[in-house]
C-alpha cells in the first residue's frame, strides 16, 4: 500500500464485494441496499431543503 494508493482502496472494494454476497444470501425479499453516496446526497438534499422553508418564512 505504501507503493500504491489504490491497494487500500482495492482492499476495501474487495471486502464490500464480500459483505454483499453474504447479505445475498438471507432469502429475505425485504432489503434495499442504497449505496453511501445516494444516501449523502439524499441527506444534503434535506439539508437544501430546510435551509429554504427558513428563507420562505
């Protein structure tokens, strides 16, 4: 990792991979996996969200 920046970043993908098979796994139907990055986008959109109903008033 020391020689190269992107083996941390490949170790990390790589245990995510795993993570995914295992939640595959469970026969529950019931499950949505929403990638961290929707799910900050979605929170900053709340964010923008108050900030003009504050602005409204």
């Amino acid at each position: 990792m020391a020689k190269n920046a992107q083996a941390a970043e490949f170790l990390l993908i790589k245990e995510r991979i795993v993570a995914f098979n295992e939640m595959a796994k469970n026969p529950s139907k019931d499950k949505i996996i929403i990638p961290y990055e929707t799910s900050e986008f979605i929170g900053g959109l709340s964010v923008i969200k108050d900030f003009l109903r504050k602005n409204e008033k």
